[in-house]
C-alpha cells in the first residue's frame, strides 16, 4: 500500500501543471478633455472566458520644504488619442501638461492601477507627448522613461486608494520598485509579481535628465507573474532626488527653491 500511495503521489506530481498564463490587454476609453475627468477611470480585458477590471487613478507628488518630503495630490486623469494622461494641481492640462511628466521642480505624476486579480504587468506603452514643439527648450525631450512599481492593496479595484496629502512614503512603503526604461526595453516590464496594485510613473529621479512626459497608451497583464523582486529599494531613488533636483536647478540657470 505504501508503495501505491507513493506512486500515486508521483503521479499526480507529473500531473499537475503550473496554473496556465492568460494574457490581458486593457482597451482604454473615456473622457479626453484637455484637463481630464477627475480622478479615476475604470477599464476591463476580457481574454479566455476571465475577465479583470482595472481602477486607473491620477497623482502627482511633489517635494515639500515643509512636509520634509514628497507629498502626494490627487489629480486628473483624462483618455487621449496616445492613451491616459494626468494632469496634477499645479497644471493646467494645456500645452502638453496632461501628460504623465516628471516636468517642473521635483515633481512625478504617476498613475496607480489597481486590479480585479493579481496580474503581472508584461507591457506598457509610454507615448511621448512633448511639453512643447519649440526645438529649443528643454521641455521639448521626446522622452518617455516610466518606473513601475507594484505591491498588494486590500482596497477592492473599484474603491479609490486615498493616498490625496499622504507623504510619499506611506505609499512607497506598500511597493516594490522597478524600473522601466524606454530606451532599453522598449516598455517591456521585466521583473515583479503577480499583484493587484501597480504604479506607473514618469520616471523618478529621472536619472538621465531629460524630462519624461507621455501617455499611457497600452497595457498588458498576465495572470502568472514571477515571484522574484528585484533588489532595488525606495531608499535609493529618495535619497537620488535632491541630487537630480540640484542638477535641474543648474539646468535651468542656478535658480533655487524658495522655500515655502
Ligand atoms: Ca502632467
Ligand atoms: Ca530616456
Ligand atoms: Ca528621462
């Protein structure tokens, strides 16, 4: 009996299989008024009989003197021809700030995906969309770099995260980072887990200093994800923001912050 019940045990080893990969891309539509609607926005995919929905909401943080940090807003999010844009409170969603932008002194907008299912981000689309079409200035980059977080909320996907005045760090805490790079990847996300948050930001510390605006214009998940985060921490990317800052400022003439 012992050995039936062994090979019976091996058996069914052999048998099982990993749980199959569906793949979903989110078909984005809404409102694409030039300052967006407010808020969220909330898309689905259909692949293989199963379907998962998606709660796309708009931030923007910015470094406080005050707060000793970064401070998280709520912000706008509109649908676009190249794809979902944010327009933060600083920004009046013309001339190309309703786009995902890392533009302006220390400040990142970014988007926050939250899911019906755990899914493991496999592609983004990040379609620049320049600030502005003098030749001349410095927001005209044609850059489109993202940094990808993801994490686990217990929020259901149709209740908004409230992250509106939180510090950064309350955020931060609840990812893990990796980064995408335009350039190199061509916005495949390589790393994370399946998980039913993630972030998509203009990239922060943004290290090759050319500002970071564009769309969101596609999005792809899988419902198997790897299980193996990569090293890199908040920490190093918060203590890289001063740095950047500074070279901004000796960017833009050696202006400084006032401070607030
Ligand atoms: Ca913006
Ligand atoms: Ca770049
Ligand atoms: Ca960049």
């Amino acid at each position: 009996m012992r050995a039936f019940g062994a090979a019976a045990a091996l058996s069914t080893a052999a048998i099982a299989t990993p749980a199959t990969a569906t793949d979903f891309d989110f078909v984005f539509s809404g409102n694409s008024g030039v300052a967006g609607s407010s808020g969220a926005m909330d898309f689905a995919a259909t692949s293989s009989g199963q379907r998962v929905d998606v709660r796309a909401s708009a931030w923007s943080m910015k470094y406080s003197m005050s707060a000793g940090g970064y401070v998280i807003s709520a912000a706008n999010i509109g649908n676009y021809a190249d794809g979902l844009g944010v327009t933060a409170p600083s920004e009046n969603g013309g001339s190309g700030t309703h786009t995902i932008d890392n533009a302006g002194t220390n400040k990142y907008d970014f988007l926050l995906l939250q899911f019906s299912a755990p899914v493991k981000l496999t592609q983004i689309v990040t379609t620049a969309f320049r600030i502005t079409t003098d030749l001349t200035s410095y927001y005209n980059s044609g850059d489109s770099d993202a940094t990808v977080g993801y994490g686990t909320t217990t929020n259901a996907w149709n209740n908004t995260l409230n992250y509106d005045g939180k510090n950064w760090s309350v955020l931060s805490s609840a990812l893990t980072r990796i980064a995408v790079y335009d350039s190199a990847s061509g916005g495949t996300v390589s790393g994370g887990a399946a998980s039913n948050m993630w972030m998509v930001s203009a990239m922060l510390n943004n290290p090759d200093g050319r500002i970071d605006s564009f769309k969101l214009g596609g999005l792809s998940a899988t419902t198997v994800g790897g299980a193996v985060p990569e090293p890199a921490t908040w920490l190093t990317m918060i203590l890289g923001f001063g740095v950047v800052g500074a070279a901004l400022r000796r960017r833009r003439g050696g202006r400084t912050i006032a401070a607030a």
